[in-house]
C-alpha cells in the first residue's frame, strides 16, 4: 500500500528549526510550514510505492492533494497489471538514449558505427539536453527545417530520422520511453540512373593506370562495390586456375560471401595484375597480400584506400579525346564552368547499375544476377535497373509486326487453309470434310 507525503525541507543554511519526533499537529506536512513545529515542507507532493518488492520514491510534478493521489493510484494500478514502471522516465534525455544506440550498432553490428556518427552528429547538435519523452512532431519540423536550411537533401535528412526512430525505438524497448512519437519523412527525389555505356566505359578505362584499369573491369563485370569489395580484395581470393573470385563472409554489405566466373577476359588482366604484385614483392623483399597495392611511391606495398583524383581526370581525358588546339581548350573551358555534364557526373557506384542493366539484358536470370551482385532484395535491385533509350528503341522494334498492318507480306499467314479434297475410284472430287472440321 503506497502513500503520498509532501519532503520536508533540510534546515540548512536559514537554520530552520528541527521538527520534534511525534508532532502530532493535522496540518503537519499539508501545509508549506507545520504551525506546531515550524517545520517546512516542499511544495510538491511525492508517492511511495511497492514495485517487485521494492519500494519506490517518485515526485508526482503536482502542488495539488487529489493530482497527487490520481498519481500514485495509476502506478499502484500499473504495479498490479504487471506494467513496467519506470519513475526516471521524465527525467532521462537525449545523451543518455543517443549512448544506448552507439552501445546497440556496436555490440550487435546492425549498423556500420563511422557511418551512424554521421548521422547522430547531426541529431546531437539539436537535440541534446532535451528530454527524451518530450520528443515529438514538432521538434521534427524544426530539426527538418534546420537541415532544409543548411543545404541537406531530403534523402540524407531521411536517413538522419531513420536514425532518431531507432534511438526512440530501442529506448522503448529498453523501458526509458512510454510512447514512440510520430517521425514524418520527406519525399525524396528519384533514385540516381546514371550508368555507362560499353563505348563510355572503355573511353574512361583508356586513361587509367593498368592495376586500376583491372579494378574497374571488374566493377563494371559484377557491380561490385569499389571500395569495400573490389579495392579490399586479397591475391588469395582469386583463383586463376578455377578462373573464380570470391568475397568473402562478413566483408560484405550484407555480410554474405560471394563467388563469380571470370570471363577470359578478365584472367588476362588479372594475371597480368598478379605478375606486377610479385615484381614489387621481389623489388620490396615482402609480402604483399593485396591485389591492388600502391605500386610505388610513399605508400609503395599498402592497399589503395581511394583513386577519386585519378577517376576525375580519366572522365576529364575521355571527354577531351580526339580533341586538339583551341577546340581542346575551348570544350577545357565549358567543363570548367559546368563541372557536372557528360562524363564527369559520372560514379564508381553507377557501374552496379551498369552491371544489373547489362546481366538482364543478356538473359542472366534475375535471381543470379542478385547473387552476383549482392543485392538481397528485388525492390533495390529494381531500382539499380535501368532502362535506356536505347532499350526504349530496342523495345519499339520487337514491337513492330504486332499491329494490323505493319506485318510483313512473307510473315502472313491465311485465316484459314482452304477445303481438301479427295479422288474417287470414279475420277470425281469429293470434299473431306473431317478435315475441314474445327478442332475444338
């Protein structure tokens, strides 16, 4: 059984005078100061109750008897029906539900935890100090507006509030939150199509190194992600005999291994590849486990991190090619000013959109193509198929014959077969009509 009592006040510093044991007085602790003892009083009522056999102390946030005990009766009632209860609830904020995430992603590995910063350095700059049960819809608004403002796109805000639902999610789960607020998205704009064609890969493959010309054959083959799945591959995962390359478990986004074919094409290269890692390994006197390792200057032998500057210049070189003198200089001029046209709009990452558009195109079953890909589900892998033009155009010419009067004169065939007849042993012609009757 719980009750509700008002804290008396220490007798500190005003030197209050020490209430003695047993005052007996009815206003004494429901009124600021006891009139027999001169004790006082908090004006706030607080609740003492029993949860598991433990008992509780919590403040009511009320100056007002009967709120008081509609208070400590809601919790007597959800100690009963077995609810959670949690008394620090309106006192927990953001800090300490933003700590519980970074707990979460990094002792169960569900998101990457660099990226995840990115995401709550962000939420931290607005919401910190706030209490997390006040969090809600209009709080929202304003965090959207504020990134609106600062130039964010719609699809990085709509991350950054993927990120806060979990946060809210995982604190109600964990008994910090009594009720999840409603997170509005935002509408995002239509998902990237860029993709190369076979003559714009080649022109850009043209102006890279040789080891990096290998990297985005490869991309450009499997749709395999640049960074994390083809400039990560060790020697050991090749497999020149077996004409195989795999990845394997937990280095992937979805962190299932994978296994492709290589095409003849791709065994030369990466032979080729492999000889310019054992020259180095013989020139440096160590072991090199990479496939793509710098193959010279200061960070001669350690994997290549990135190649943006040299991917730059490459779009840069394939546009200008064929071209010289002032007309060299003059198209040098309009790229400068308008750095995001042709080519040079162009990421590594369109070459898994490359890879899907190619592979479906050619008949590979959509199911295999994932595999080959990564892709887990067919909504993404949707989206990373794109339809051109020129698959627009292809479309429109299997299309031709199939309307009244584009067939072709030598594809026509007659409605119907006309009457067979057979001779008699008298010379004369009858019809046949078993033949002439429909099948039905």
């Amino acid at each position: 059984m719980g009750y509700i009592y008002r804290p008396k006040l220490k007798s500190s510093g005003s030197r209050l005078p020490e209430c003695p044991a047993g005052c007996r007085d009815p206003r004494h602790g429901r009124e600021d100061m006891c009139p027999a003892c001169g004790a006082r009083f908090s004006k706030t009522w607080w609740a003492k109750y029993y949860a598991n056999g433990a008992p509780t102390r919590e403040s009511t946030g009320t100056e007002h008897e009967a709120e008081a005990r509609r208070f400590l009766k809601t919790r007597e009632g959800q100690v009963a029906t077995g609810q959670q209860v949690s008394p620090r609830v309106d006192r927990i904020r953001y800090e300490e539900a933003a700590e519980d995430l970074r707990a979460h992603y990094q002792t169960t590995g569900e998101r990457d935890l660099v990226e995840a910063g990115w995401r709550l350095t962000h939420l931290d700059a607005f919401f910190r100090t706030k209490r997390l049960g006040s969090i809600g819809p209009a709080d929202s608004t304003r965090y959207v507006a504020g990134r609106q403002t600062a130039g964010a796109a719609n699809g990085t805000i709509n991350r950054e509030l993927a990120v806060l639902g979990r946060m809210l999610r995982l604190a109600y789960e964990n008994g910090k939150l009594l009720r999840l607020p409603i997170l509005r998205k935002l509408k995002e704009s239509q998902p990237r199509q860029g993709f190369f064609e076979r003559s714009q890969f080649e022109a850009v493959k043209r102006n890279l190194r040789p080891d990096l010309q290998v990297a985005v054959s490869i991309a450009y083959a499997f749709g395999w992600r640049m960074q994390s799945e083809v400039l990560t591959l060790q020697r050991e995962q090749v497999n020149l005999g077996a004409c195989t390359v795999r990845l394997e478990p937990g280095t992937t986004k979805n962190d299932e291994g994978r296994i492709v074919y290589l095409t003849p094409e791709l065994v030369e290269m990466l032979q080729a590849q492999d000889e310019r890692v054992l020259l180095l390994e013989m020139t440096t006197g160590r072991k090199i486990p990479h496939l793509f390792p710098y193959l010279d200057g200061e960070h001669e032998g350690e994997r290549i991190q990135d190649f943006r500057k040299a991917w730059k210049t490459a779009c840069l070189e394939a546009m200008l090619e064929d071209l010289e003198g002032e007309e060299r200089e003059k198209r040098m001029a309009e790229l400068a000013a308008d750095p995001k046209q042709g080519l040079l709009k162009m990421l590594r990452h369109d070459f898994r959109r490359t890879a899907v558009r190619n592979m479906v195109n050619r008949g590979v079953p959509e199911r295999v193509a994932m595999k080959i890909t990564g892709h887990k589900t067919r909504a993404v892998f949707d989206r990373y198929h794109i339809v051109s033009p020129g698959d627009l155009q292809e479309a429109a010419k299997k299309l031709t014959g199939t309307f009244s009067g584009t067939l072709a004169e030598k594809n026509r065939r007659p409605l119907s077969e006309p009457p067979v007849f057979v001779g008699g042993a008298d010379g004369t012609r009858t019809r046949d009509l078993r033949r002439d009757r429909p099948a039905f």
